[in-house]
C-alpha cells in the first residue's frame, strides 16, 4: 500500500479509503456485522487505514460496526484515520438534521458514542445547508475540532461557490479550514473537473470521491448496484446510458483487455492519476471487490492511456449537489425517514 498526506494536513492515508456505507441492515444491499467483518479484515491486511462512514447510514448502524470491527481486528487507534459526516435528519424533530451549532454538538457525540471512539480523524459536512448561516456551521466546526472531537473537517457534494464560501469565511474569521472534499467523481462522471477539482487543488483541499466505480457500471456491470441506486439519488445503470457514457465504457474494456487487467481497475487507476485526488472511496458487498482497486494501486496509467479513456466524454447535469429546489423545508425534512445518500 501506498501512503500520502490527506490534502495538506500532516496525517498519511492510504491511497484507498474503504467505504462503509454497505455495512448495516436498513436496505437489501447492505450487510450485517459478521459479513461487513471480513471486507475490513482483508482492508486492514492490505495496509488500508482511511475509514470513512456517516451517522445517516443505516442510521448509525455503520458507525456501530466499523467502531467494533477496528477493535475486534485489534487496529491500533493512532494507526487509523476514521472519518464520518453531519447533515440528514436522524429521526423525527426540527433539529434533528442540517448544519446548525445545536444539530452538530449532538451528532458528533452520537457518532462518537456509536464508534467507541474519543474522537474522530475527518468530520465533514454531508450536503450543504440552505437553512443555517454558513458562519454557525463553522463555528460549530471549529468548536468540535477544539474540543478535541474531531482532528480535521471536510466537506461532501455540493457546488464550488458554496465550498469556496466556507473556505473564504473561515480564513477571514481564524477558524479552522477544510482539509478534504468528498465528491462525485469518475470516469462517468466528471463534471467536477470544471470548477471543484481545480477550487480544491488550489486551496490545497484533497479529493476523496465517492462512486469510483459509477455504481458498478465501471466494473462492466450494468445490473450491479441497482437496488442500491434506488436509495443513492438515483445514480447506477438507469443514469449512465447516454451513447457518450457507452462509448467510455468502450474506451474502458479497451484500455483494460490492452493491459491484461480489470475494467474496475483500471478505472480506479484513472482516479489515482488526478490531481488532488487522495485516496477514492471504494465501497464492497464481498472481500474479493477490493481486489481491483488494491491492483490498482501498484499499477499507474500511461499518458496515452489517460487520453484514451478521457476522449469520449461528454459534458452532463451537475449530479449530487443539492439545489435550492431540492433541498426540502425543515418542516418536511423532520417527518421524513431518513435517506441513505453517499
């Protein structure tokens, strides 16, 4: 395994972060504790230490059994970096979700609490917060960090201006800074290119995107993830079948027969060549689908190959930031059952 810093930050990570979004029992694609076990075993065995996870996820069930699996796998606290997110209602009540200082005080020690742990690495954001001044989330923030909860924050899918808001406000004010972003990234998707992946290479931010492999679809299986996508914004094979889309998945069979390797491989490959990027987030419902991304690792792409892969892309909707016209009332949010959102 190979290690680098996470974004600008002092701490080293693995170039791979596993994903435990599966791990937990609230949708039929997720796994109970004893099966969610072996894919952190065969992680950890190859040198993974990056863990990231949220409260929303199988409402805290994820958060539950990578707490119990580091310890039953005997991983040292100070050799892994644990990180999990804020934002979707955890049950009924108007303060139960969004970014405000009263919702972030409770959830960061609820998580910490369904963790076992005293602290977390990386606390991020889950989405942005229309509702709760941009100055209170980082306030709140930086209160967690100074409190010792939390070592560094981070942020997930939203739209450039919103992130380079928070990162303006928390310079002017002394807070402290956003180390990472989790965005919606890859090969099928790459509209992040236009404004996030620049904004975060300059801010010095680190990239750690979710849906590496769009779902399944880059692993050259357009039937997988498809209960999964039905609870993930919409996002699996329903979503990639433009004729540009196919003509990527094309590029892709061909870079990946030309080099002997897997599609899945070689996509990951392709994010690990990106600026910025730290460590994809690669999510697995069987031990065995670590293998490609642990492969890829060891096994960069040529320039050539990149401009192969890259050639067929065609432009698309922004997908996984939250507009104004999709973000629901507080009212609404309260009564509703929390979703599972990557």
């Amino acid at each position: 395994m190979k290690y680098v810093r996470m974004g600008s930050t002092g701490a080293q990570v693995s170039r791979l972060c596993l994903g435990c979004m599966s791990f937990g029992g609230m949708a039929d694609w997720t796994l109970n504790e004893d099966a969610s076990l072996p894919i952190m075993r065969k992680a950890v065995e190859a040198g993974i230490n990056f863990f990231d996870t949220a409260d929303i996820y199988s409402r805290g069930q994820s958060e539950e059994i990578l707490g119990r699996g580091l310890k039953a796998l005997k991983v040292r606290r100070d050799e892994s970096v644990v990180a999990t997110k804020v934002f979707n209602p955890m049950g009924r009540g108007p303060n139960r979700g969004g970014l405000s200082r009263k919702h972030i005080s409770q959830s960061i020690d609820a998580s910490l609490t369904r963790l076992g742990m005293d602290y977390v690495d990386l606390y991020q954001i889950h989405r942005f917060d229309y509702e709760t001044p941009i100055e209170e989330t980082i306030e709140a923030l930086d209160d967690v960090v100074k409190s010792g909860k939390a070592l560094y924050i981070g942020a997930s899918s939203m739209f450039a201006y919103q992130f380079s808001k928070y990162l303006n406000r928390a310079d002017q004010t002394g807070r402290t800074r956003f180390a990472m972003m989790q965005n919606h990234y890859n090969l099928l998707y790459r509209e992040e290119e236009r404004e996030m992946n620049p904004l975060c290479l300059e801010e010095g931010v680190g990239l750690i995107p979710w849906s590496p492999l769009a779902g399944g679809v880059l692993a050259g299986n357009r039937e997988a993830g498809t209960v999964r996508s039905k609870s993930n914004m919409g996002l699996g094979r329903d979503r990639y079948n433009r004729p540009a889309d196919h003509a990527v998945t094309d590029a892709l069979k061909k870079v990946a027969g030309q080099r002997g390797e897997s599609a899945a491989q070689v996509a990951i490959a392709w994010l690990l060549s990106k600026p910025a990027v730290t460590a994809p987030i690669v999510g697995a419902s069987k031990a065995e689908h670590l293998d490609a991304p642990l492969a890829a690792v060891e096994n960069p792409l040529t320039a050539d190959e990149i401009a192969i892969l890259e050639a067929p892309y065609e432009s698309q909707a922004v997908v996984g930031a939250l507009g104004p016209h999709e973000y629901p009332p507080r009212e609404i949010r309260a009564a509703s059952v929390p979703r599972v959102a990557a």
